[in-house]
C-alpha cells in the first residue's frame, strides 16, 4: 500500500470536520460516512508525520467512544503516540490508550517504559498523564513493574500529583499485592490533616479497600474517627461512614464511640447526603441503640414528608433496612407506606410493596390480601405480578407460618389465578401442591377450587397458568375423595380445549383422569356389595337428589355445548351420579361416598368418554401421551368386559369376571390412595446406603454433583405433581431428584434410573408425617419478615392499636400442617453469608484469629436468631478471649525489632478499654499491638495469596515489613 | 469500585461521552448504553433519579437535552453521586460558559480531562472546582 501522500498530510480532515459531517449526515448514510473515516484513517494513522497520526487518532478514538467503532487494531499507533515529545500528541494517545487497552492487549507491554519515563518526568502534566493512564489499564506486570515510581510520587512535593499516586494505589493493591508492603505506610501518613485533598482521596482508597477486607484495617479506626469528628468535609464524611459500616461489626466497642459523633451529623449538618449516608449506618450496624435509632426513624420520616421522589425512594429504603429488626418504623410511617402504593414512580411503588409485606401478621394478613389483590386488579401488569409475588412468597414463609385460615388462603389463590395479567402460575401451582399435602384439613376446599379452575375456560387460554392447571388437575386426581361431582371433574379434564395446554400438562390431566375413573368404579364396586344389602333404598334416593343435580348437570352441558363438543345426548345428564348437597361439604368426611349413588350407567358412560376422548390420543405424537393413553385404553378394556353388556351377560359369569375386576380396580386404587407426603430436599441424604450396594464410580460422581447443588430455600418444597409412575411415593421422588440435580440433564436421567432400581430404599411418605409441633418451623434466613419472636410481638401490639377492628379469627383452629425437619438445610442456608466472607478474608482470618472469625461472622449474620442483646456481650468475651489464645501462643514469636516501637496513638483509646474489659489488663497493650502487627503482616500475605499466578518472591514471614501503624 | 462508569446521553439517546472504570467489549458497552438508555428516558420529572440495573444502581440526572448517567454500586450514596452529577456540570459551565452537548461533543477531550482529575479508579478524588479545572486552564495556555 502506498504511504500517505503529502496531500493527505496537508488536507487532513480534523476531528472537528468529522463530527460536524456525522452530524449532518442522515442515519441511514452515517454508517457509509463512518466507514470512509474509517478508510482515511487507516491511512493517516500510517504516516510517518506524527501529527497526522495523531489527529488520526484522535479522530479514531472518537469515534470509537461515540460510535462503537473498534479500534484494537490501532494499539500500537497509540503507543506511538505517547512517545512523542509533544505534549498534545501525548495526551492523544495516552486518551486512546486508557480507553481501549486490556489485559489481552497484545502490545500493553511496550507501554510499560514510556510510562515509567512519563512518571518520571519533570512535566507534572505528563506525570498526570501516566498516572491516570496506569489507574485505568494497569495490568498485573506494569503494577509490579510501576509500583516503585507510583511510591516515590506518593511523596511528591506537588498535591496535584501526590493526589494522583494515592488514587493509582488502588489499583496497584489489587493487581499486585506485595505493593502493598512497600505504600501502605506512606497511604496511612496521607491521613493526617483532615481536609487536604490529599485525605478525600485517601479515605476513597481505603473505602474501597475495607470493603474487601475490613478485618485488616480496623487498627485504623482511631484514624478513621478522628477524620470522621474534624472533618468539615462531607464528601469525606460519607466515605468515612462508609468505612465505618464495615468495622462497626468487627469490633463491638467501635459502635458505642460512633454513635453520639454520628447522630451528631445527622443533627447539624444540611447536606441531605450525609444525613442519609448517617441514617443508613445506624440503621444498617447500630440498630441496637435505641436513641440513634429513633433519632434516624425522624430523620426518615422527613425524608418522606418532602415532595422530592428521591428522598421519599431514600427513606423507604431505610425503612426496609429497618423493618426486620424494627418494625414500629414502618408503622409509624404506615400512611406514606400505603400512600406510595399507588406512587407515579414504579421504584418507590416496589419499595412500599416490600414494606407493606412487611406489616403483614397473622392478624392483619387476610385484610392486607384482600386489598393488595383488588389493587392488583387495577395496576399495570408489571406491578401487579410484583404485588402477586409478593403476597405468594410472604405467606408461604416458614410452611406458611402466618397463616391461620387454610380455606381462605386455598381460595385466595384460586381468585389470584383468575387476575388477568397473572403470570404466577408457577409459584401458586407449587403451593397448591404443598397445601394439599402438608394440609389435610383443607382438601376439600382445595379441590373445590381445583374444579372451580379447572371448569373456567379461560384459563386455558393463558399459557401462564398452564402450571397452575396440572396442579389443579393433581389435586382433583390425588384428592377425588373429596369432590362432590367425580364426573363433572372428569369432564373438565377431558374437555376438547384441553388440546391447548403442554403435553407434559396434558400428560398430567390424563393421569388424574385415571384416578378418578378408578376411584368411581372403585366405589360402585364398593356400593354393589353394599347394594344387595338395601336395593330398595336406592331407587328412592335417587329420585330425590335428581332435583338437586339437575342444575349442575346442565350448567355443565352448556358449557360443553359452547365449545362445540357434547359426546353425550343431553338426557344422559339424568344418569349422573347424584350428589346431595349437605352443606356442609367441609365436614371432611368422603362426601362422594357416603351420599351419591353411582349407577351402572353412569360408569359406563364415563367409560365412554374417555374411550372417545383417549382413542385419537393414542396415536399421538408426543411419546408421553401416546402412552398414558394406551395405559388407560388398556386398563379400560379390561373394565369394560364387565360393563359393557350386562344384560346379555350370564349369571355365572359375571360373577368370575367381576371379582377379577373389582381385584384389579382395588389395587390400583390401593396405590393411589396412598398418601403422598410432602418430601424434604435432604430425604436422600438421610437414607443409609445398603451393605451390599456397590457404588460405581460413575455413581460417586453422583454424589457429588447431588451434595453441591445449593439447596432451595425450605418451604419451598419439590413438590411438583407426580407427571410419571404409577406409584406416587415413587413419583414425587423422582422430580425431587430433578429438582436436586438440575443442573445438569445427564445426571438426572442417571439418578432416576438409579431411584428406579433402588425403589426400595426410599423414605415412605408416612415417614414424613411428622406432627408440627414436635419440630420448631423451618427457619428461613432469606425471609427478613417476622422471622423472630420480639418481631411478632411488636406486629401484634402494633397491630392493636393500628387494625384493631380486625381481631384474629380464631372460630377455626389452626389446621395442622405438615412439616419436615429442616436440620440440615437451614444451617446450609444460614451459612451462605459466611462463606462469602470466607472467599475474602477467610484465609488471613484462620491462621491469624483462629476462633474468633467464627463467633464474629456467625454472630454478623442479620438473620441469626440469637437474641441480639446477647450478641454484644458475647463478642465481647470471645475477642479477648481469643486475643488472649493468641497471645499465649505467638509470644515467643513476636521478639522482632517492629513490636519495639514507640505507641500508636489510637492505642491509647483501645488499651484503657481492654484494661477495663478484663481483670489481668497487663500484656495486654502488647498484644494489642502484636495483634494490629500482626493484622498487618498477614494483610500482606493474604493479599499474595489473593493473586495465584503471580510469581512468589516473598518469604512468607517477612520481619522487615515496615510498620504500617508508626 | 464505587462508580462504574459515567455517561452522557442527550434525549435521543445518542451517546455524547461514555467513561467506563471496568474493562468492558464493544458490544457489552453498545448492550448496556442500550439498556440504561431505554430504563431511564422513559421516566418522567415525578419519578426518582435512582434506577436499579442488573447488579448495580444507575443515579441520574438531566440537564436541558443532556442526561448525566452514572452507574454506582449498590452502597453508594445515591445523594452524593447526585452532587457529584452536580458537580460535573458546574465545573463544565465554569469552563465552557452554560455548558451544551454540542459543547461537550466538540470537546470530548477536554470533558475526559475533567472526569479524570475527579474520579480516579472509580473513586472520587478532587470535588474543588479550581483544582479540577487548574491543570486544563493550564494546559490549554500551553498548547
């Protein structure tokens, strides 16, 4: 390719002509225009003329920032650039530089010697260049190769420069720790004075970095506080509170010298900002004392008394920080809570829902659904499903805990599915799933919904709800005992729209359909032993309900007319089973059974049905319904032999026949009553491997993959209906396995195959019925509502005074609902916040404090349901008493030149404590010191450790480790 | 890292400067200006300037045709990055005289300048109008 003529050099396109004839060029041409730069610029950057290259640049990065045009391939040009001795071609490239170099840029290397001459230089200017340039790319080489120029400009004479290095330190910390050793003095002298811009820009490094390990810097707290009572600067204040957050945790002494300076910020000053970022520390750390607290709730409170959106968004979200430990600030703003429901600001409506829900008791639940589900009727679809999630994950907290009445609930679901922008098919099919089996007493209720949404037919139309029908269409099947009217169940489940819903659903609907069909023939086989006792009854009895079913049969008729499919001629109505309503169709006991008479006819027209709805079906195909079809086309034609023709059929006969039959229908019936119980995730964990069970290799990749897969939240049971098996127990456990497994498909289909050859060992479900009260409920650290005792109380009395018209409704006991012990999956749970302490800090804590990490992480977990009076005093006693641990084993250790130099200053505060603290104060301002040293060495280290691929050439005890604290 | 990135978007949505403190690819930048823009244009003067996104905060603020995005973690004092907003456009008007995004597209550079004397590493580092605007002022004699 040519060079660049002397032409292109002398008209050269500046950037200024580029962005006017982007601007004047239509969208539809600016692509063409852009890559015709593009072309230009390809050429110039080429030239020999640095200023050409330059403006090519220039113009490159430009459009790379504006326009997404890449410019990787310009890497080297730009490097070029910052070699030159003019400044503004340097600063052009230094530009291109910080903006498109990465860790993967080829080239990055090459910079590494202009930036140390750049660093270098007499040009504080070109100095600056560097140094921002080094904050923004560096890389793991350049900060090992750089770290020394950045420590000898962290003591520049100029603040403008000094300022700088502080802010690249950052970034030298993190991408090579062992700088640490060599700045981190220098960064803890740069906090003296308390308003140069040289302390704003440390406090921002140390910010960042407590954020990551706050353990090591709480030596520093003296510092800190210092800064945090003088400093009239806010930007720095906010910064400090933010440390302050992190240490406050750590160290239990901290919080009762923060707090007066803290409230007296958020009294004095008018910055809305440090008010807030004041508010949010003591609601976050020091939520134990009371004044602070009440103090902040009256910050908050005029926070939403303004008409800004911001500081109302603002104090909601303090609010819900508050709400788990406090609930009287949330209700004493209830009328802002509630009034922002309906708030033109998405954000702040999601915050007051939180809040809301937070409110919510056993008391005040019902009212509080009732009028959160006739507000989502009228919000936008998003908000609504938000409103409808919500409520469904509030009340099944802790196996629906806050739930008194079973029947209201099973009901509020069914009017929840019938919302119409309801997209919470899934969450309330699992619940009705759940209830079903952990609540007996509510079946009948729960079936009578079931039939009601199963009969609705829009609900099939809206593939939200899909899941939410199979589990109705479950429940029907599982529970048909209850049901008033099998047949018409029947029908809603074989009904011709039935065509739109998911095989795996339909797969469902047709197995439930099965059930009943047994249960019927079950119970006519039942009623015809009975039958030859007391014929003369039934005729009559039949006349008399006649009545009575005449208008649900025909309701039904109709609404099978309106689809445009009526297998039966209308008469036939006549001829189902009749079920006399008594009224009190909760009474429990098999209502079915007891009153109706099921006639011959009327299973044989059942029969029929299904024969007509089924027979296409077999040829389906989706494998999954094929064979559910077949299955019961099968078992029906063994069925039918003895219904089919009874009047040509001999006497003797019918006898034999029957009695297989009724063997037949009895067994399978057998297996369908068996209760399924609900099964915990950790069931299989529990069972004991057999002696003789070899485990494959294979297998024990099983195990592992099983044991790490993270736990759902308890009360969110796997309970999925049964879509396979003919025996339930089997069934359930095998989508447990599905659920447990997910992650991998390869797994699951080994793990069923695995359950299917070892049915045997599994739990049977009556294993399960464990009676509520034997074991406390699950507990459930994801819920931050009502989780504890003083919580409920508080509601309670609040509630009194705020709703007290509605008093709980206790004509009804509480039902009892199944639960299974959450043993092993609740410490899992409440586990989760440690460990990503670990991940962080874990290693420099285990070596250094040894017990202590585990009282304190433990004890900072917000959802542990220890008291929390007893949470100072306890932390208290074990961090001296592991100082004391330390001391007596490291002694000996500790004879190094460092441990000899003169008192921090902040010592001095902590001692006279320590002293007080315990009675054998002497040593101890030794330890103390030893300790932060220590804190200090390993902060070091850890950080090393932090990085694995870096080369090692640190020895790990190093003794010569300056004294960060002097 | 406290601030993420840093963006200015005029009503149309066109990117007019976009500083980010992360490494990010091409089309992750393009994806997420796409998104942010959409999230937060649509809302109105009535609603908060705070938006959540993804695992981060996004604070807001529009001047005339001009938003000021910049994106927070999620502990960040949404008020001081409002005043940070603030900040930033103060110090631009001192400079360029009532500041306009025809200004800011002209001198792209220059506005980098001043985010870089202000936020270093994600962190915000000088909040004095002279100090950020010194070594600009000094430059710009020079050249």
């Amino acid at each position: 390719m040519a060079s660049p003529s002397l032409m292109d050099t002398l008209f050269q396109r500046g950037l200024d002509d580029i962005i006017k004839g982007v601007r004047h060029q239509q969208s539809s041409t600016e692509c063409i225009f852009i890559s015709r730069v593009i072309e230009e610029i390809r050429r110039e950057i080429k030239s020999t003329d640095l200023q050409t290259k330059s403006t090519a640049l220039q113009k490159l990065t430009y459009l790379n920032s504006i326009h997404f045009i890449d410019m990787s391939w310009a890497s080297f040009h730009a490097i070029e650039c910052i070699s030159s001795p003019t400044f503004s071609h340097k600063k052009i490239g230094y530009l291109a530089i910080s903006q498109s170099f990465s860790e993967s840029t080829p080239v990055i290397l090459l910079i590494s010697n202009q930036l140390r001459k750049d660093l270098k230089s007499g040009n504080e200017f070109e100095v600056s260049l560097a140094l921002d340039c080094l904050s923004r790319i560096g890389t793991v080489d350049l900060c090992r190769d750089l770290a020394s120029e950045v420590f000898i400009l962290m003591s520049s004479s100029k603040v403008f420069i000094r300022k700088k290095a502080i802010g690249v330190v950052l970034k030298l910390f993190e991408k090579y720790p062992d700088a640490v050793r060599v700045c981190f003095k220098k960064l803890v002298e740069s906090l003296e004075g308390s308003d140069s811009p040289i302390v704003s820009a440390v406090v921002g490094v140390f910010c960042e970095l407590s954020a990551k390990d706050p353990r090591s810097y709480l030596p520093l707290a003296p510092e800190f506080y210092r800064i945090l009572v003088d400093s009239k600067n806010n930007w720095v204040l906010i910064k400090v509170l933010k440390i302050f957050v992190k240490l406050a945790p750590l160290e239990p002494r901290l919080a009762k010298r923060l707090v007066e300076p803290i409230c007296d910020h958020m009294r004095k000053t008018g910055a809305k900002s440090l008010v807030f970022e004041c508010i949010r520390t003591v609601v976050t750390s020091f939520t134990e004392y009371e004044s602070a607290m009440k103090l902040a709730a009256a910050k908050i409170r005029e926070f939403l008394m303004e008409d800004d959106p911001n500081l109302k968004y603002l104090g909601l979200h303090a609010i819900s920080i508050m709400a788990p430990k406090h609930l009287w600030a949330v209700l004493e703003n209830k009328d802002v809570v509630i009034q922002s429901l309906s708030d033109e600001d998405p954000n702040i409506k999601l915050e007051s829902l939180r809040l809301v829900m937070a409110m919510a008791s056993e008391s005040n639940l019902m009212e509080t659904c009732r009028v959160l589900v006739n507000y989502a009727l009228k919000s936008d679809p998003d908000f609504c499903n938000e409103i409808l999630g919500s409520i469904l994950s509030t009340c099944c907290q802790n196996v629906y805990e806050v739930i008194i009445d079973f029947d209201w609930y099973v009901s509020l679901l069914g009017e929840m599915s019938r919302i119409p922008n309801c997209k919470k098919g899934e969450e309330i099919e699992n619940q009705l799933i759940d209830i079903g089996m952990r609540v007996k007493d509510v079946r009948p209720e729960l079936v009578r919904i079931a039939r009601d949404l199963l009969i609705d037919p829009a609900l099939l139309g809206n593939p939200f709800l899909h899941r939410l029908l199979s589990a109705a269409a479950w429940v029907c099947g599982e529970y048909v005992e209850f049901s008033r009217n099998p047949v018409e169940l029947m029908e809603a489940l074989l009904q011709p729209r039935t065509s739109l819903l998911p095989s795996s659903i339909r797969t469902v609907y047709m197995q439930s359909a099965f059930k009943i069909l047994i249960f019927c023939i079950h119970s006519y086989f039942l009623q015809k032993e009975d039958m030859t006792s007391e014929v003369s009854d039934l005729s009559s009895k039949r006349e008399c309900s006649e009545s009575s079913d005449l208008a649900t049969g025909k309701a039904l008729v109709q609404s099978d007319q309106d689809e445009g499919f009526n297998p039966r001629e209308s008469n036939q109505s006549y001829e189902y089973p009749s079920v006399v309503d008594t009224g009190d169709g909760q009474s429990s006991t098999p209502t079915f059974m007891e009153k109706k008479s099921l006639m011959h006819e009327s299973i044989v027209n059942l029969l029929n049905l299904m024969e007509l709805v089924l027979s296409p079906l077999s040829g389906s195909l989706d494998v999954e319904i094929q064979e559910r079809a077949c299955n019961v086309l099968g078992f029906m034609e063994l069925v039918q032999q003895e219904f089919s023709n009874p009047l040509i059929r001999k006497e003797a006969n019918l006898d034999r026949e029957e009695v297989i039959v009724s063997r037949v229908v009895e067994w399978v019936h057998d297996g369908f009553t068996e209760e399924l119980g609900p099964v915990s995730v950790t069931a299989q964990d529990r069972v004991p491997i057999p002696d003789e069970l070899v485990l494959k290799e294979n297998l024990t990749d099983l195990e592992a993959i099983c044991g790490g897969v993270e736990l759902p939240a308890p009360g969110s049971f796997s309970l999925t209906s049964p879509y396979y098996g003919e025996s339930a127990v089997f069934s359930v456990s095998n989508l447990q396995a599905e659920e447990d497994s997910e992650p991998s498909t390869e797994s699951t289909s080994l793990l069923t195959e695995h359950r299917k050859r070892h049915e045997l060992y599994y739990l049977p479900s009556e294993k399960n019925k464990i009676p509520a009260n034997d074991y406390p409920p699950a507990n459930d650290p994801s819920s931050s509502i009502n989780t504890n005792d003083a919580t409920e109380d508080l509601v309670k009395l609040a509630d009194q005074s705020l709703v007290s018209k509605r008093k709980p409704n206790h004509a009804k006991p509480r039902p009892v609902v199944v639960k299974l012990e959450e043993g092993e999956a609740a410490p899992v749970v409440s586990k989760k916040p440690e460990l990503k302490d670990d991940l962080l800090s874990g290693a420099i804590h285990d070596i250094l404090l040894g017990n202590e990490v585990k009282a304190a992480s433990s004890q900072g977990n917000p959802s542990d349901k220890s008291s929390s009076k007893r949470k100072g005093k306890a932390k208290h006693v074990d961090l001296l008493d592991s100082k004391e641990n330390l001391a007596v084993g490291e002694q000996p250790n500790h004879e190094n030149p460092s441990s000899r130099r003169s008192k921090h200053r902040g010592d001095g505060k902590q001692k006279s404590k320590k002293s007080k603290g315990k009675k054998n104060g002497d040593g101890r301002e030794d330890d103390g010191e030893k300790e932060s040293q220590k804190i200090r060495d390993h902060h070091g280290r850890h950080k090393s450790r932090q990085r694995a691929d870096a080369p090692i050439n640190v020895v790990p005890q190093t003794p010569d480790i300056p004294d960060y604290l002097l | 890292m406290g601030i993420r990135f840093i963006l200015m978007v005029n009503k149309q949505g066109q990117t007019r400067l976009a500083q980010y403190y992360e490494w990010l690819t091409l089309e992750e930048r393009r994806a997420l200006e796409g998104e942010i823009v959409r999230k937060c244009l649509a809302r109105n003067d009535q609603q908060c300037s705070f938006v959540e996104h993804r695992n981060y905060k996004i604070v807001y603020r529009r001047y005339a045709s001009l938003f000021f995005l910049v994106g927070v973690d999620n502990d960040e004092n949404e008020l001081a990055i409002l005043e940070f907003i603030h900040l930033l456009v103060e110090t631009m008007d001192r400079h360029f005289g009532n500041v306009c995004e025809l200004d800011i597209m002209f001198h792209l550079e220059k506005a980098h300048f001043m985010l870089e004397e202000m936020v270093m590493n994600g962190c915000i580092v000088e909040t004095s109008k002279s100090n950020i605007l010194s070594p600009i002022q000094l430059m710009d004699k020079t050249s």
